[in-house]
C-alpha cells in the first residue's frame, strides 16, 4: 500500500506557520530570562548598596553621639575640677586668717592677764576653745568653734571698759586692732568660701553632672559657719 504523504506546499506552509507562532513566544521567553537576570542580579547590587549606605549612616550618627558625649563628658569634669579647686583656694584664705588668729589670742590673754587677773574664767574659756580650733579639721565643726572663740575674744576685748590701764596699754590696743582685722577678712572669706562650697555642691547633686561626678570620685564639703543667728553653742571643757 502506498504511504500517504503531504504535498511539499503544504508541508511548506506548516513550517512557516509554525515559525511564525513560535517567534513571538521565544522572543517573550528571551525578554522575561532578560528581565530575571536584570531583577535578579541588579536588584540584589542595588540592595547591597542601599544597605551599604545606610549602615555607613548608622555607624557615622553612633560616633558623632559617641563623640558628643565625650566632649560633654570632658566639659563636666573639668568644671568640677575648676569649682572643686575654688573652694579649696576659698579655704586656704580662711585658714590663714584663723591662724593668724591663733597667733594673736595667746598674746591677747597674756596682756589682759596683767590687767585683769580676776578674770581667769574668761582668759580660761578663750585658751580653751583655741586648743580645740587647732585640733579640727572638719569645716562645720570649727566653724562652730571658731565663733564661739571669737564670742570669748570680745568678751576679752570688753574688759578694756572696766579696766582703764588695760584700755591705755599700747600693746593691748595693736592687739585690738589686729584681732578687729582679721575678723573682718574673716568674713569676707567665709562668705567667699561658703559661696564656692554652694556652687560646687549644686554642681555634684545636678543630672546629668552627678554621674560625672561619681565616676570622677568628686564629693561634696561642708559649708565653714551657719549665718550669725544660727550658729549652735559649742561645749568647752575647761582643764582642772
């Protein structure tokens, strides 16, 4: 039996149908692998240097807040150095003038001594109090001492008054004027002192400058005196 077959025409026909048909869907095939390898390659690149920036940005804003507190950090520390080195200058003043004083009362009471001899139990209390003034070392504490040395002063000073010979003697007079002098710097450098001490304690108790304060070891100090009317009596034991 005789194979049917096509007739080369249509044969011809078929094929360039078929090339036809084809063609559109290898060129769609080709643009969509095009589009996959764009998307897929590209895509990634321009993900990784998105996140390349914004990791450079993050790490750029953590120095600079690094650096900010550092310098803040630097500031805070050296302000309370500053103020910590005021008061220690406010109480050098103020231990001069009360050495000073120190020197003066035992001049002060061998010159009343003279003069006065019956009051023995003032020249005593002033001794008294002078021994344990040079014995303190907390700035509360001989403040309150200080004044009460410079209560039993006075009252040394007052005696002129009952005495007329005391009130003539030269050397009681310089001693006088003297011990006048060194009160009033006294005052002057209480007042500075006790401002310094304010200033610096303010500073110690603030936030955020009291975390630099603790890290630095920076403690607070004791004001020198209260105010005049406040001042407590201080307790003299006189010696047998």
């Amino acid at each position: 039996m005789a194979a049917s077959r096509c007739p080369a025409s249509r044969r011809k026909s078929s094929v360039e149908g078929d090339v036809e048909t084809l063609a559109p869907l290898a060129q769609k095939t080709n643009a969509a692998s095009a589009r996959d390898r764009y998307f897929g390659v590209s895509g990634i690149g321009c993900i990784s240097i998105y996140s390349a920036r914004e990791a450079r940005m993050i790490v750029t804003v953590f120095l600079l807040l690094a650096l900010a507190v550092v310098i803040w950090g630097v500031i805070s520390f050296n302000g309370l150095v500053r103020l910590r080195n005021q008061v220690r200058t406010a109480w050098a003043d103020i231990d001069v003038q009360l050495k000073r004083r120190h020197d003066l009362v035992p001049q002060l009471v061998d010159a009343v001594k003279g003069y006065a001899g019956y009051e023995r139990g003032v020249m005593t209390t002033v001794t008294e109090l002078r021994s344990q003034a040079m014995a303190l070392t907390s700035p509360a504490k001989l403040g309150e001492t200080e004044s009460a040395l410079q209560k039993g002063v006075t009252e040394l000073l007052a005696l002129k008054e009952a005495y007329p010979d005391l009130k003539a003697n030269q050397n009681f007079l310089q001693l006088q004027r003297d011990l006048v002098e060194v009160e009033n710097n006294l005052q002057y450098a209480r007042r500075f002192y006790n401002g310094a001490v304010r200033d610096y304690n303010t500073s110690l108790e603030r936030f955020p400058g009291m975390l630099v304060a603790q890290a630095g070891g920076f403690h607070s100090t004791e004001f020198f005196s209260a105010d005049e009317d406040d001042r407590a009596s201080v307790k003299v034991e006189l010696g047998s």
